[in-house]
C-alpha cells in the first residue's frame, strides 16, 4: 500500500516537473506559460518536444545604432504608421542619446482591427507596411 502511494506521488511530482519545464520554455519563447504548463504535465515527453521544436514568437533584442533607428522611424512616419509627433518625440530621445537603442518586436499593429477599415497594418514578422483590404503580407506571405 505505502509503495503505491509513494509511486502516485512521484508520479505527480514528474508531471509537475514536465509542466514547469514546458512553462519555462514557453515564456522564453513568447507563448502562454500556463497553458504550456497543463500540456507539460497532461503529455509529458510529447509536450516538451513539441515546445522545443516551436519557434520563438518574440526575437531577441537587436542591438541597433541611433542613425539606423532614426531611418526606420523616419520610415513608419511616411508610410503614416506612426504620426508627427510621435516620429518627433523618438527623434529628439535618439539624438540626446549616446547610448545604443535595443528594438524589441512590437505586436502587430492593426489599426483598430481589421480588413477593409481603410488603414494600412504592419506585418509582424517581417514588419512590412501592407495596404487595407487584404490578409496576407505582400512580403512574406503570413496571414494578418
């Protein structure tokens, strides 16, 4: 009786331990840690493989100079992505910098939400400006 208890808790102890690791990977990666956590510890072996093959939702910081993110700025600003002011406020905080800037991906901007509001979107894996009316990048081809 007490050997099959004590194998129950090891057991459960080993799908925490499968739940927790499978969380850890997921938040690195950008998805949802608690979820990841419940497929840990429900499939165990399985779920870990499948989270160490997915790939990473949110890049790594990319260390860039001022010029370069002061052109990319400049360049939401005349696609009308981002508006005057906004393109001001970053210009002066890169030109009062010495400092180097570190981008990190920004979500996708849908500009209130869809298709056919007469707004351009950025796509966020390649970060090109797409015109309204259609679903899939014109770059790189992935669905909005």
């Amino acid at each position: 009786m007490a050997e099959s208890i004590g194998e129950f808790v090891g057991a459960i102890l080993c799908r925490f331990m499968f739940g927790a690791i499978c969380k850890k990977l997921a938040d690195d990666k950008g998805y949802s840690g608690s979820s990841w956590f419940w497929w840990g510890f429900f499939f165990n072996v399985l779920a870990l493989l499948v989270i160490i093959l997915k790939k990473r939702l949110t890049p790594p910081p990319v260390r860039v100079n001022n010029i370069s993110a002061l052109e990319e700025y400049k360049r939401l600003l005349d696609s009308g992505v981002i508006t005057p002011e906004e393109f001001e406020r970053k210009k002066a905080e890169l030109l009062n910098s010495n400092a180097p800037v570190y981008t990190y991906y920004t979500p996708p901007q849908y500009n209130n939400g869809g298709v056919g509001n007469g707004k351009k979107w950025v796509c966020p894996e390649c970060g090109n400006v797409n015109p309204p009316g259609i679903w899939v990048c014109e770059s790189c081809g992935r669905e909005k």
